[in-house]
C-alpha cells in the first residue's frame, strides 16, 4: 500500500510515478476524500476541544456557588449535549471516509523504483546478462518436454483432466522422483546459503492475500474455498511473509531470510490458449520460494544477493538463462523493482521465465503492518520485504527434459541430481 502522506504532500511526483506503470490510476479521488477526512477530523478536534473545556467550565462554577441548576449552568450543559450529538453524526462520517480512502488505496500498484526502466510493456524490458550459452545443446531433433516426457512414461496429462480438468499434470515414475529430487536439492542449496526453511499453512485467509497484495486485484486468479475465509496458496510468498503480519521485530532480527517449498495453486485467468500443453503454465505446480524481511538500508544489496541465489540453483543444473529487468509497464503490481531470471527451452528456441524476483520495498509491509524498532529510539519504522522463486520446479524439469535430451530419446540427468534420484539417465 502507498503512503498517504507521501500521496497527500507530493501528489504530482506520486501520479507521475504511478503513470509509468501500464494502466490508468488517478489519486485525485483519494485527495478528495482525504480532504474531507481531515476537515471532518479538524471540526471534531475542535468540538471535542470544546466539550472538555464545558465540562470544566461547569465544575468549576458550580464549586464557585453557581447553581447546578440555574441557566447559565444549564446553558453550558445544553451546548454539551449538542456537542456530543454533532459528534455522535461526525464520528461514523469520518469512519466511512477512512475506509473509502483505504479500499481506494488497495487498489493503487507500488511506485516503480527511480532506478527502474521506464517502459511501457514488455517489449522495453532490459537484458541484464546471459549464462551457459555453452551448455545450449545442439541436438536438432529435440522434442518439446511434454512430448519426450509422455515417451518416456514419466508424465501423464489426458489422466490427469479425467480427474481435474485441464492444466493439471500427473507425474509418474522417475518423473515424480525428478520433481521430488528438484525440491530437495534447491531446499538443500537454499540453506546452504543461509536461508531458514518453513513449511508454511497452504491454505491461507483473506487478511493474509490483500497483505502481500494478491486481494482484492488478484481475487479471479485464486482459487477459494467458499465454505471458509481460506485459499489456496498461490505462491509460498504469502504466507511467509504473513508470519509476521502486525508484528513489531527488533532491529537485531533483521535481516529475516526464508526458503519454503509449497504446491501453488492459480486460475491462470487471462491465459487462455498460451502453453496449453506441457509443465509452463498449470492450475497445480510446485515451487521453492525465497523471502526476505530486511533493514531499508540493505534492501537494494540484499536484491541483487537474492537474484544471485535464484541464478546459482540455474548453473549449478547448467542450464542456460538471461536475466531481465523489468521495465516500469511490465512490473508485478506490489513490485518497485523486479528482475526476472529465463531459462532456455531449446524445443522452442526461446527464454522463458523460471523466476521473479522482486524488492517490493515498504508496500507490503505497510499493508501487512510488519515494522521493527532500533534500540533506543523512540517509534518503529516498516520493514522492507522482497521475495523470488528459487525455483519453480515444473518449469525447471522442463528445462532438464529439453537441454539434456539426448539423440537416443533418453535424458542425462544433471550431475547434481544424480545422487538425489540415484541414476544418470531418465
């Protein structure tokens, strides 16, 4: 969420910001309202301010020797009562105003940080570096990951919509034992690296989405259970990061680094037609997650630390991938600076992406009221929070079954898989 303040002393700076971004929001509507929140806030204070002063007033004439019931007692009692009556009218007004200007502000994307591109769509996002050009296999008869994967009994789709619908997979075999091995070797690595594990709850409530900034925008894309305030968890980011909703954290804490595997659930409302078959865009997939909670001070080093974490699960499996920034139209809507990491598909002769990895900076911590507090200074201060995936794992089995194809129709595995699944060759 976005700071009022900032929105009501620098209006113009916010739009300007906010135009950058790929749609159309106007803050007038929340200046308006916040106009009229404080001038009904002002005439409170003021009315307030006046009924103290009555009440004094009248305690201390009547201990001068004014009747309690005499009219000038009387007439300050009755200025009283009108008092509290205009306030008892203003007190609901005001209320209401706050809640409006709140939903507005639940509805308005993070500003794009001053260091991202300024584009309008994807196609003015900025490669940053590629890896593993060498490792790009020159088999020309490589089938697309699906199809080597149903050849080789490991995957199953057409059972899979008799029992769900479509986008939905079934794995089988050394196909399940290679999603497994992938969870546990980027959980291993992840660690490693300093990142404290959790297995977070998979259904997740209300409060917990419109924190991390998946509600109200995102509701079409979740999947909810209608007889409870609970969800599927679209990605383990939410419910990591919620584990510290409405907390206040020692600055001693920070920074907070979490590693989560969990299954992930998404309508993938929009993408009708795109990547129909295969593992890139299912209903149920797997994921290791990475979130961090950290010191402002540290939140651009601890970014790129992050998308070095995300790249090193990529070359330690040698597959090939470029990393993109995104352009200030292409931004995820909590995201202020976002990196994406694409890993080649050699079937289809392109990057796609197999991670996102986002400094979100104070806007989910302002939503999710997550702060800290420096010893021995007087006040908090919001966290910054900023998550990426570590990775998702179907997309990268697909990467594995295409780049490691061999002539023959078998798959190599990747040497650090080997010892995970216990063979070399799928």
């Amino acid at each position: 969420m976005l700071d009022l303040k900032q929105i009501r002393e620098n209006p113009q700076a916010v739009q300007e910001r906010l135009n950058h971004r790929s749609g159309n929001f106007d803050i007038q509507p929340i200046l308006q309202l916040d106009q009229q929140q404080r001038e009904i806030e002002k005439e409170r204070a003021q009315l307030q301010a006046r009924g103290n002063e009555i009440g004094k007033l009248v305690g201390q004439k009547i201990k001068a020797g004014s009747d309690p019931k005499g009219p000038e007692i009387q007439e300050l009692r009755e200025e009283g009562n009108q008092i509290k009556v205009k306030l008892s009218n203003l007190e609901p007004h005001e209320k209401e105003l706050k809640a409006q200007i709140e939903s507005l502000l639940l509805t308005l994307p993070n500003l794009p940080s001053d260091s991202t591109p300024v584009g309008q769509s994807e196609e003015e996002n900025v490669e940053v570096r590629r890896w593993g050009d060498e490792y790009k296999p020159q088999n020309p008869s490589i089938l697309p990951h699906w199809e080597i994967g149903e050849k080789l009994g490991i995957l199953n789709t057409e059972r899979s919509t008799k029992v769900a619908q479509s986008r939905f997979v079934t794995l089988i075999g050394a196909g399940a034992a290679l999603e497994r091995a992938l969870i546990q070797f980027m959980l291993d690595r992840q660690t490693e690296a300093g990142y404290l594990e959790v297995i977070p709850p998979f259904l997740i409530n209300s409060e917990s989405l419109t924190a991390t900034g998946q509600l109200p925008k995102f509701a079409e894309e979740s999947f909810k259970c209608e007889s409870d305030d609970l969800w599927l968890a679209p990605t383990a980011e939410v419910p990591v990061t919620n584990l510290y909703r409405d907390e206040i954290l020692a600055a001693e804490q920070l920074p907070i680094h979490h590693c989560a595997y969990t299954p992930c659930f998404r309508r993938e409302a929009g993408s009708y037609g795109r990547d129909t078959r295969g593992l890139i865009r299912l209903h149920q997939f797997n994921k290791v997650e990475l979130v961090k909670l950290v010191h402002p001070s540290t939140s651009e080093q601890e970014h790129q630390a992050l998308v070095q974490n995300a790249e090193a699960i990529l070359q330690a499996l040698k597959l090939p991938y470029r990393v993109i920034e995104l352009c200030t139209g292409d931004l995820g809507f909590g995201a202020a600076k976002c990196y994406d990491l694409e890993v080649w598909l050699p079937a289809s002769g392109k990057y796609r992406e197999i991670s996102s990895c986002s400094n979100f900076l104070d806007f989910q911590a302002r939503r999710g009221n997550i702060r800290f507090k420096e010893a021995g200074q007087k006040g908090t201060q919001l966290v910054h929070t900023l998550n990426g995936s570590g990775l998702a794992v179907g997309r990268t089995m697909a990467a594995v079954l295409e780049n490691y194809q061999q002539p023959d129709g078998t798959v190599r595995l990747p040497e650090v898989l080997q010892p995970y699944l216990r063979r070399e060759v799928l």
